[in-house]
C-alpha cells in the first residue's frame, strides 16, 4: 500500500475509528517506514551485519540533525518543539552496534560537516565565532554547551551507555552530562551552566539533535540487575529502544558509487524541505493523535495503580510521535514534490504511531524479558508467555513461528506448563489465550 492507497484507506475509517490498533496491527517496519527512507534503510542493511530494525531506527535518529530549525505543534500558529530523538541499541557484543551509528553518519552527515568547516563568513571570522559541529563522540557538558552556542544540531553518539549510567551515580561530571541530555530532549532547551553559577544563565534553544546510544549487555556488561535499575530509574524513558538481533555478516561493507549519490541528495534534500519550518498536525493528523492519546492514558493508568516502572514511557511516547510523524511528513512532500507544506498528514501520523507499536511489542518486551531474567537468558516460558500476552487466541504453531529456532514439542511442553501454572489458558480447538 503507498502513500495515497494508505491516505485513502485512512480518510475511509471517519469517525467510527475509535482504538489505535486498527491502524498499525501486523505491520513491520518495512510497511512502516516511508518508502523513500526505505530506500536508503535497505541499501545500508546489504553493507551492514547490524539487524535492520536497528539501521532503520539509527537513520531515524540522523535526521533530527538535518532538520535545521524546524519544529512540530499540535496547532497551526502555534510555537513547536525542536526535532531531538534518542535511540538506545542493547545487543550482545559482536552485532554492528556502534558501526551502524558511525555508517549513518558517513552517508547522512559528512557532506554537511564539510559545508560548516567551509562556511568562513565575515561575521564569523571577525568574531571568531567556531563553525558549527555536526558530530559529537561522548562530549563533555561544555563541549555540548559550546555546540549549540555555536547555532549546531548535533549527532551525539554514546558507546557503552550503561557503563556510563551506572559510573554517573558517583560522578557528578558524567551526572551533570546525563542530566543535561535529559532537559533537552523533554524541553528543547538548556540553561548553560558557567553563566548560571555566575548568576546570569543564559537559555539555549536547542535547534535540533539525534542520540545515539549502544550498550553490550551481558555478565561482564549491562547486566539483567543493570536494567532494572535503569528501567526503574525512568532512564530509558526518552529513547526508542532497540534490542539488537544477530544477522549474517555480508560480503560488501560500503555502498556502490550510486548509492552513495543517492543518500546524500536525499539528504540534502530533506534538509532543504525541513529547514526553519514550522509544521503542526493538520486535522485528520489531530484526530489519530487524540485517538493516540487515549491508548496512552489508558495504558499509563493500568501501569500507575500496578505501580509498573515503565508507565513513563508511555507517557514520552506523545512527544516522541508527534516528531516522527513531522519527519515522515518531510519525507512525503519530498515524494509529492511540495516543499512549502507544513502540515502534517494522517498518513504520517498513521506510521508514527505504528513504529512506536512496532518497538515496543518487538524490542522492548525483549528487553524486559532480558531484566527479568536470572542470568540474562529468558526461560522458554518466559518467551511463550509473552507471545501470548501480545496477541489473544493463537495456536502453537503461531508461536512457533514467532521464536525463531524453537522446536514444536518444546513450546507444547512450555504452553502446557503454563496451563497448569495458571498463567494460560488453552481451550478444546487448541487456541491458547492469556489467563
């Protein structure tokens, strides 16, 4: 289904829609993702042994970077928020973690890095203001103060997240910075702190920027005890969260002399489409978002009274989808050809929401799997219950089908140990149901 075929079918649901789900079941994020940005995500998956999930949403967080001043509101008229995502990719070690985030920004970035280092003009030479930086590798408070002074919209990658989670409980330094990453994502905005030890703070606007965050996990690394304390923590709050999968090394490791050409004037064009616009979520885009909003706030409030410590991310996924609806609407004029239109559509908004369903029942669930794991390996039931839990009356091949490499007669015996533990139910057609 493109663009116009989803847009049409969208328009055909009016006002009878009334739960979210409708929109984003069984979908992947090769459905999801607009199709140019497809594009780009399946040639760096036949250079890259990183699992696709993880390129797709690594390009995602890239393009906070190129979207040069521009914001998202609820409303036309209406002062937006700056374009600033976060992604966090938990993996063992060996899956492409940090070379994903390194290839993106080859590809994405490096011709927008030459552009700042050649922009001498005489204003800036006169007062030596520093050229802007696009990349920032585990930067220090005053070197990220410093960047967005200078007018940047950085990539900041972080290697080993956790390990520096963890470090920060006893260093005020990486405190400081950790803080500092977190005003910015909720509020668009830092107050810099050499001036407000002075007693005269200046507040930055924050123009733009994308996280990238890896951490290994295991027992030598972020450990099953590790999660849960940054799940408790609210720490993973504000990224989208990937769990890394293995995927066969490939042959070719850069992209064809074509390719290459074709992401960067994708590139360059999304950032001409995006740059110092306001976009606001237009009428059709408002009525997914409120029908959004009550999915949340139903979900929040069963997570409240359970006193379930991921209820915040529920709460941060309406911020975070409104910023990815306006970058796949940058996306869509870039198809249609219609460079002045700032509002969103529902067909974006219809794919936001997807992709945040989509990691949340496949990458997130696994991290909580991992958490609550007793050596960092899930138990078989632990894996077939969550299965269930996704999806109500499925049979076992269904969740065969769903573990990859799991054996028929082994998740028989675990359905049944979860029969008898009273966690399952299982009725005379064998459809297997939550108890």
């Amino acid at each position: 289904m493109d663009w116009n075929e989803e847009a049409a079918a969208t328009a055909s649901l009016g006002n009878s829609l009334c739960r979210t789900e409708e929109l984003y079941h069984n979908r992947d994020l090769h459905q999801i993702l607009p199709p140019n940005l497809l594009k780009v995500a399946k040639a760096f998956n036949e250079i890259s042994h990183a699992h696709f999930d993880s390129i797709a949403v690594s390009i995602l967080c890239i393009l906070p970077c190129l979207c040069g001043g521009a914001t998202v509101s609820q409303e036309k008229g209406m002062q937006g928020r700056a374009i600033i995502l976060y992604m966090l990719l938990l993996a063992p070690s060996g899956v492409g973690k940090t070379s994903v985030a390194m290839m993106a920004r080859k590809y994405f970035l490096n011709w927008l890095d030459n552009e700042f280092k050649h922009q001498e003009s005489a204003v800036a030479q006169k007062q030596k203001i520093k050229n802007p930086d696009v990349f920032l590798d585990g930067a220090s408070a005053e070197g990220l103060e410093a960047s967005f002074q200078s007018g940047s919209a950085p990539h900041l990658v972080m290697d080993e997240f956790g390990k520096f989670a963890t470090a920060s409980k006893n260093d005020v330094v990486k405190l400081t910075f950790l803080r500092m990453i977190m005003q910015i994502y909720d509020s668009g905005t830092l107050v810099t702190r050499k001036l407000k030890d002075s007693n005269r703070s200046e507040l930055l606007m924050i123009k733009g920027m994308g996280l990238f965050a890896a951490s290994t996990i295991g027992r030598s690394n972020l450990t099953p005890q590790d999660m849960r304390n940054m799940i408790a923590d609210g720490l993973l709050n504000r990224f989208l969260v990937i769990f890394g999968q293995y995927k066969r090394i490939p042959l070719r490791q850069e992209l064809t002399a074509a390719q290459v050409k074709e992401v960067e004037i994708f590139s360059r064009e999304f950032h001409d489409y995006a740059r110092e616009k306001q976009f606001y979520l237009g009428t059709d885009a408002l009525n997914i978002y409120e029908r959004f909003h009550e999915t949340v706030n139903e979900k929040y409030y069963q997570k409240y009274k359970a006193e379930d410590d991921t209820a915040g991310m529920d709460v941060r996924s309406l911020t975070v989808v409104q910023r990815v609806a306006m970058l796949f609407q940058v996306c869509k004029n870039m198809e249609d050809g219609q460079a002045e239109n700032r509002e969103v559509e529902a067909i974006s908004m219809i794919r936001a929401v997807q992709l945040l369903e989509y990691l949340d029942q496949n990458h997130f669930d696994q991290i909580l799997l991992y958490a609550n794991s007793k050596d960092g390996r899930p138990t078989l039931e632990d894996r077939v219950l969550r299965e269930i839990q996704k999806k109500d009356r499925q049979k076992v091949r269904d969740i065969v089908r769903n573990l990859n490499g799991v054996k028929t007669m082994d998740v028989h015996a675990a359905v049944h140990m979860l029969v008898r533990a009273g966690l399952a139910i299982q009725d005379q057609s064998g459809f297997i149901s939550k108890a």
